[in-house]
C-alpha cells in the first residue's frame, strides 16, 4: 500500500513540475509579446515620422524612375540625404523582424530556463507514443552532445572522430530561423 502510494505522489510531482515549466514558459512567451508591444506603442511616432520621410523619397524614386529622370537627384532634392542617412540609422534601431516575432526579446530570460528544462528531461523517464519522436530524438542528440562538454551549435558537428547530423524534425518554421540561422535564442 505504501509503494502504491509513493508512486501516485511520485507522478503528481512530475506532473506538478511539468505544469510549472509549461506555465513559465507561457510566461515568458507572454513576456516577449508584451515587450514588442510595448516597444511598438513607445516608438510608434518615431516609426511613423521614418515612414513618412522613407515614403517621400520611395515616391521620389520612382517618379524619376517614370520619367527616366536621374534618381538620386530626385530623391535628395526631395530629402536631403543627411536626414535620409539619420533616418535610415534610427530606423535600424528600432526595427523588428519582418516577420514581427518577438522570441530575440526573451533570450536572456530563456537560457536559464531551458537548461532547467533539460535537467528534468535527463531527470525523467520520457516514452513517447511514438517511438521516432522527433522532439525526443532532439532532445537524446543533445544529451549525447552534452557527455561530450558540447552544446548543438551547428546541424552537423564534430563529436570526436565522428560527425553527427541535428534532428530537425521538431522544428516549426517560426523556431527554425533562431535555431539554424545563426539566431541566438536556443543556443
């Protein structure tokens, strides 16, 4: 009876556990979401006024472009280009990514966390359904790595006298960008 017992209050642990890192991870997705939008509300006139002085000299461009006019004449008498050059700088500053996601903005909070995650994953027992699960092997090709004092850092690394290719299949595109292209996020 008590081993029945140890064992129900063992998996409720784990499922305590496994529910805190779902929610901090929520969390700090929430977190990054939040800063973009804050970042965005802060900076919105500043956007505004670089798009403004961008769009006249666009407009500018291709009315040369039109008129087979020179362009780059047309365009600074438009903006001058020390106003084009300081708006193009500011403009860089406050960009996001094209494609508006907002995981670079978690990264120092993240790192933490995920080794946390990885100690409960080596800490515990995973089956999965299926036996290629792609996070699973993922995450077993990280494991391997690590008794080598190595982290994932290319798609295939040296490991010794081998070279050893990255599972990817558990990478969605919006993931695969900071994990492959050299973005910082999981590294």
């Amino acid at each position: 009876m008590l081993l029945t017992y140890l064992h129900e209050v063992s998996q409720d642990f784990t499922d305590q556990a496994l529910d805190q890192f779902d929610k901090l991870l929520a969390d700090l997705l929430r977190k990054g979401e939040r800063k973009q939008d804050k970042h965005m509300r802060v900076n919105v006139r500043k956007i505004n006024a670089h798009l403004t002085i961008l769009t006249r000299a666009a407009e500018a461009f291709l009315a040369s472009v039109e008129e087979g006019s020179d362009a780059k004449e047309r365009v600074l008498a438009r903006v001058p280009a020390s106003v084009l050059q300081q708006t193009v700088s500011s403009a860089k500053a406050l960009l996001r990514p094209e494609d508006f996601d907002s995981l670079d903005l978690i990264e120092t909070r993240y790192v933490p966390i995920r080794k946390s995650l990885f100690a409960l994953y080596q800490a515990l027992d995973f089956q999965p359904l299926r036996a290629s699960e792609p996070a699973i092997q993922a995450l077993d090709h990280a494991a391997r790595l690590q008794k080598s004092r190595k982290r994932v850092t290319e798609v295939q690394q040296r490991v010794g006298k081998q070279v050893v290719a990255t599972p990817q299949g558990h990478l969605t595109e919006k993931w695969k960008k900071h994990v492959l292209l050299g973005g910082p996020a999981l590294r």
